[in-house]
C-alpha cells in the first residue's frame, strides 16, 4: 500500500478525517463558511488518489466557497447537513439515514424552489477559449472582460483559500506557463465574483476554461453582448451565461438551489466549421445569429429575450440543432 493510501486508510493520518467506510471518508466540521484550504484541497485530491471520496457533513446554515464546492464535485465528494435523525444532501431534498448511503446512484434532487431568503441574484458565465500554441498567449483577460462588463473586480487569485496574490493577467500567465504541460487549476476572488480558471494544453493549443459567477443578473440582451465581446477578444469554442441565486458574499448554501434560468450561448467558429447546425429558422425567430467573420462565424444564442420563457427557447434551438449535432460539436473538450 502506497502512502496516499495508507493515509486514506487511517483516518488518525490525516487531522480532517473523523469517520470511514468502504469507499469514503467522513469529514465533519462547524465552520461557518468552509474555504478550499490547502490541507482541505491536499485531502480531496489523495482521496480521489486512493479511489475513495469525501462526505462533509456540517451544520444546516454553514456555506461552500465557490472554489470549495468545485473541488469537491470534480472529485466525487457530496455536502450533508443534519435532518431529523440522518442526514439531507446539500441542494436536494434525499435524506440517508447513514454516511454510507450519501453516495447511492439514485439521489432525489427535489423539484423547483423559490430563492431562499437573503439570497441574491447571481450571473453564471462558463467560457473555453483555445490558444493556438505561438507563445502569446494570455491567461486571465476573459476574467478581466467579464468581471468589467458585469461591475465587479477580480482582485486575487491563488491556488487554494484565501487567495492572497494580486491578480494581473501577466502574474496568471506567468505561473500557468511555467506549469504546463500539467493542467493548471488557479481560484479567482474579487469584489462580487468568485471563480476558477483551468488551462491544459494539447498537441496543438492551450485551453483555457473560465468559470465565475457574479452578483447581479445580466439580462438576455446583456448577456448576449458580453459574448459578443468575448467572440471578438478570444477564439472562443463554446460560453454559456445563466441566471441563479445566491448568499450575498458570493457563496453556496445547503438550500434546495432556485431554478436556474438560461441567458445566453456562444459556439465557436471551429464548432460550426466541423458540423451541420441548421440554423434558418432559429435565426428567422431571432434565437441564433451568426457573428464574427462570414466564411468561419460563431452562433451567438439568445435565450428568454422575447415572448417565450427562457427554458422553452433553450429546448427549441436544441430540438432544432439536434442532440447528435450538438454532442459533436463539444465532444472532445473537458467539462
């Protein structure tokens, strides 16, 4: 056995660690607000390592960071508060009656919910931009342009909680440089915003993949200007912007989460080379446009901008598009 592994398997190893079971490890804490910290980040990932996942059982009003409650989906772990004399899954309704059943295949996530009280609107924008691999480019400017076009500020960045330095695009740049070919996984904070940047390369381009969320909401019209933006600044393959809820200082709580509410999506020029997106009556009904250059062009949709709710314009350009078309248009990319 392998030290990852004989740590996992102890739990008197790892100060974090209270109980364990077959495949998991239980972490119980009463912080108010749970940070990625690096012991925190450090136990996640040699978990994962070990082929075991992490179950965090707090209190009912405790609240995940951003970068906290990331790191423990990518790896498998789930959030838990007490419930009668078991446990409720954070943002569902499930409640299992032992740690072990917190990682069952069938989870109830509970129908839709109105915002919880003292939470505010939210903006969610999802971006991946490719880099072709000359030696110029720069990681961090989609940050920066969304933070300005939404009236926040990216002031911090850092690779687990808090983070401490003072973020520039340069200063980001430099430091993912001098790690690739690994991926780089950066956390970003500002005044309101939080979010992560993740870059890999391939045999030909760096990926970037920015992720934030910003208090306020950006309606359909602003929304789909912040990607048109984004389309003439960066060579963009797929962005998405929807609309949610949440704490005021930009963090998850274990509430059942309010509907989200799509805004806007970009697929870039690559995408729609490589596929057939039949799109004229999606543009006659003003939900796709082409933007960007006329012989390679980006489909910029827009979502809950007219007379029909934003999920009802969503399921209409994707039954146009097709399900097989839009799977091979983003086939290949992480999620």
């Amino acid at each position: 056995m392998d030290e990852t592994r004989a740590a996992v398997a102890d739990p008197m190893l790892h100060p974090l660690i209270d109980e364990q079971g077959d495949g998991y490890v239980v972490c119980r804490t009463a912080a108010r607000v749970l940070h990625l910290s690096g012991l925190r980040a450090g136990l996640l990932a040699d978990t994962g390592a070990a082929g075991s996942r992490v179950l965090v059982i707090t209190p009912e009003d405790t609240r995940l960071t951003f970068a906290s409650l990331e790191a423990l989906r990518s790896f498998g772990g789930r959030w838990a508060v007490p419930s009668g004399g078991g446990l409720r899954l954070a943002g569902t309704t499930a409640v299992v009656a032992h740690p072990r059943e917190a990682f069952g295949s069938r989870i109830r996530e509970g129908g839709p919910t109105p915002p919880a009280p003292g939470s505010v609107p939210w903006t969610q924008i999802t971006v991946t931009a490719r880099h072709v691999l000359t030696g110029e480019f720069e990681v961090g400017s989609i940050a920066e342009l969304i933070a300005a076009e939404a009236q926040a500020r990216v002031d911090a960045w850092g690779v687990v909680e808090p983070a401490v330095s003072a973020f520039s695009p340069a200063g980001v740049t430099a430091w993912s440089r001098s790690r690739l070919p690994r991926t780089v996984r950066l956390l970003l904070h500002g005044d309101g915003l939080s979010g992560s940047i993740r870059v890999w390369s391939e045999p030909a381009a760096v990926f970037e993949e920015t992720k934030l969320v910003v208090r306020g909401e950006l309606s359909t019209t602003r929304s789909a200007e912040l990607l048109r933006r984004l389309q003439r600044a960066a060579q963009i393959q797929f962005a998405f912007v929807c609309s949610m809820h949440g704490a005021p200082d930009m963090t998850f709580t274990a509430d059942v989460p309010a509907p989200v509410e799509p805004r806007a999506a970009l697929v870039g020029p690559r995408a729609v080379r490589d596929n057939d997106f039949p799109t004229a009556e999606l543009e006659q009904a003003a939900l796709v446009e082409r933007i960007g250059h006329p012989r390679t062009p980006s489909l910029l949709m827009s979502f809950g901008g007219g007379e029909a709710a934003a999920w009802a314009d969503l399921a209409t350009t994707a039954r146009h598009l097709g399900p097989e078309t839009i799977a091979a248009a983003f086939s290949g990319r992480p999620s």
